[in-house]
C-alpha cells in the first residue's frame, strides 16, 4: 500500500491578477455558475452529480454543495489544475476515460464557484494504482483568487472516489435556485448532453433532472453548412420543445452535444406559441471554443454562419410546425363542432376567408389561456362571431375578442403584443379585398 503521510500541505499561487480573476469569477445567472461546477464533475467521469443547499433559521441560503462520484483530483495534479490558468489537462484530450465528450478546456470553470460566495472549498477522494484510496481538500477565498491552500492527503474514511464543492457565505440570497423554474432551466442547460448520455443523473435539490419529462417533442435535423472558406460542415441540429414557457435559446455545441456557448433568439424568429431550445451540434464549436471565438457571434464569421443556420433552420421547422399545429387544431374544432365552417360550403371567397381565420384562432389558442378555457357553447358563439368579423368587418377583429373573452389587462396586453409581431391584421383586411372584388366580378 502506499502511503502518503510524508506529503505536506501546501499554498498554491497563481500569476494572475486579482482583478482578472474576478473576471473570471462573474456569471450572467447562478445556475451558470454552478454548471460549471457540474460540467467538472461530468469531466471527471462521474455518473452521478448532485446539486443541494442548505438553509439557515432565516430560510436564507447558507451553504450551495455540488457532489460527484467521479474519480476524483489526484493529489500530484491539484498544482498543475489550480495553479496554471488556460492550461487545463483537458485540452489534451478530447473524451473523458469513460469515453464521453469533455466540457472545458480552459481551466477557468473553478472560478465560477466564487460568483456565488465567498469561500469554497474541493473536498476530494482520489485512488492510488494500488486501490488506496486517500482524501484531502482545496480551499480557496473570493478576496484571494490568486492562492489556494492544499491540505496532505490521508487515507480515506469512506469506501468511493469523488468531489464535494462546498461553497459558504453566498454573496446573495439566490432565492431563484430554490425555485422550482430552475429544474427546467438546467434541464434546457444540459438537455443535449442527458439525452445523448441517458444514463448520467444529475439531481438538483433532491430531484433528478429528466429533460424528457419537461420535453413536449425532440427533433433532430441533419445538415451540411456552407462555411465561408467554401468547405461543407456536417452538423446536427436538436429542437427540444418545452411543456412549460421559457426563454429560446440556440446552444453551440460540440458534436456530443456539450454546450459551449448559447445565444439568445429574439422576436425576429417567430414561432408562435413554441417554447424551445435548440442545440446546434458540430465538431467546429469545440476548436471555434478553444480560440476564444463563440463570444464575437457578431464579429467571427464562422460563428455569424453557425448561428444564421440555426435560425434558418428553426425559422423553416416551426413554418410546418404551425401548419401541423393548425390543422390539428381544426380537426378537433371539427370534432367538437364549434368550427364555423363547412368543407362543402367553401368558394373562392370563403377559401382564403378561412385561411384567416385558421391562422387567427391558431395564433389565439397559442397564446390565450382564457381561449382555449371556453366551454363549447361559448367558443362557437365566439368562433361564428369572429367568422362573421372577417367577412364584414375585419378591422374590429381585435376588440371583438377583447370584449368576447372578456380578458384582463394582462391578457390584453398580450394579445396587442401578438398583434403587433403577427400580419394576421393585414391579412384580416385582405379578406375584404378578396370578398369586394368577388363581388365587382359579379356584378361587372
């Protein structure tokens, strides 16, 4: 057996300044820092990771823990991981010894634990080549970044490799990682990476992060990318639809689907009605990462071609979405028989009339809770009413349902909003263009 009682603690400095560190140490949300932590122990091969916290008397958050059952950080190698910046055992390697997709290369997740507080420490067991197994800590303190305290090894109490991140005195309350929105968020986080690796668990304040639970559909498109040096890019293309509303991300990923930056999508991609995330996966994302190029998405032009493909791609998926979406709708109107219309009714006026009014009451029940809550008698009453709006009178289409549904403020703020990003108004007004020139044809 191997004993190292000869070994000796030891401080840790790195030349770096402080300020810079602190850089580092920022985040743009607290579970952006602490998916750095997790993403270390993914890295380090565990199969298990959990995320937990510990509140005080006051209900306010005292201590943040991230937990794994990886192999652990060897001794010999804490110098080397917390003492050299941008210089990370990982960019040497491409997977994991189990074979998975490795996360960071830089060296600089660590960091991210003194976003949240002031303090952290690594409690960590490692196994020797002899099966000894030893245990020993890292501290490190926010008003110190540039030092971090090693503690000698001793053999191990327990009977398993791992890391504890322990994180005191948080800087803020973080009321929003006790809240049950944040298990979705992480589920959207690592959503490419759980559903390529189905049998990793991460945990997150005593649930298991499942994305498929939270999934309402997954796609996964092929694609070839025209780069702009002229060559072709294979890429994937995964669009998880969400059961609940959450902001549209577009994550840049490596080609096992580990997300190395994300970008926010704006009003410009409509997809109305749709919570998503997309995950654009390449093994371009991964070198365009290590050369500090993911950050200039409006400056590199490999980036610029990487995300202009997953709107592209996202802008035609949700066009057929809405039309699969629509005629689904109709069928159960139909069903339910509060549809206005009849098949064999339909002329040359009537045709685009109803085109309209799929797409409005499509664009309504996406977006209306208090739409799709009538009862039957009430949505056909209501339905006839619209229909009759658009034959007659399609600028009032907008009060009509106001005033029909009988909607709170917020509600109707919502609805101006869908209004004002959607054509359905001036498509409303073309139905009277239609009906007026049906009428000239008639009659002239």
């Amino acid at each position: 057996m191997t004993v190292l009682l000869d070994v000796m603690s030891e401080r840790i400095s790195i030349l770096v300044k402080q300020d810079h560190l602190a850089q580092l140490a920022n985040a743009r949300t607290p579970l952006e820092a602490i998916a750095e932590l997790v993403w270390n122990a993914f890295d380090a091969d565990a199969t298990t990771v959990t995320v937990s916290f510990t509140t005080n008397a006051l209900d306010a958050l005292d201590e943040i823990r991230v937990t794994d059952n990886g192999h652990g950080i060897f001794h010999r190698d804490a110098k080397q991981l917390f003492g050299n910046l941008g210089d990370s055992w990982k960019r040497s390697k491409r997977r994991t010894d189990g074979g998975r997709s490795i996360h960071g290369k830089q060296g600089k997740g660590r960091f991210k634990a003194f976003f949240l507080g002031t303090g952290a420490t690594w409690n960590t067991t490692f196994r020797l080549e002899d099966g000894s197994l030893y245990d020993y800590s890292i501290t490190g303190d926010y008003a110190t970044l540039n030092a971090f305290t090693v503690s000698a090894p001793t053999p191990a109490q327990g009977i398993a490799t791992g890391t504890e991140v322990v994180i005191r005195n948080p800087h803020r309350n973080f009321r929003s990682l006790l809240e049950d929105e944040v298990r979705l968020l992480a589920a959207q986080h690592f959503g490419a990476y759980l559903t390529e690796y189905p049998s990793l668990s991460l945990i997150f304040n005593g649930e298991r992060i499942d994305p498929q639970v939270a999934q309402a559909r997954s796609t996964e498109v092929n694609l070839e990318l025209a780069m702009p040096d002229g060559q072709t890019l294979p890429a994937a293309l995964r669009i998880i639809e969400w059961k609940q509303e959450t902001d549209r991300l577009l994550h840049l990923c490596d080609d096992s689907g580990v997300s190395c930056h994300s970008v926010v999508l704006g009003p410009g991609l409509k997809a109305k009605g749709f919570s998503f995330t997309a995950y654009l996966k390449t093994a371009l994302v991964r070198e365009l990462d290590r050369q500090h190029r993911l950050e200039l998405d409006d400056l590199d032009e490999n980036v610029k071609t990487l995300v202009q493909a997953g709107r592209d791609t996202l802008r035609a998926y949700f066009k057929q979405r809405e039309i699969e979406e629509s005629s689904g709708l109709v069928a159960r109107w139909q069903s339910e028989g509060v549809y206005p219309y009849e098949d064999g009714q339909l002329g040359p006026v009537e045709s685009p009339e109803r085109q309209v009014f799929d797409s409005l009451a499509s664009t309504l029940s996406g977006h209306l809770k208090a739409f799709e809550g009538l009862d039957p008698a009430a949505k056909r009453f209501t339905f006839r009413l619209m229909a009759h709006a658009l034959r007659e009178n399609p600028a009032a289409i907008r009060s009509l349902i106001t005033e029909g549904l009988n909607l709170n403020k917020a509600d109707q703020d919502h609805l101006a909003a869908v209004f004002g990003k959607s054509p359905l108004p001036q498509l409303a007004s073309s139905t009277q263009v239609i009906r007026t020139g049906s009428f000239f044809s008639k009659t002239g």
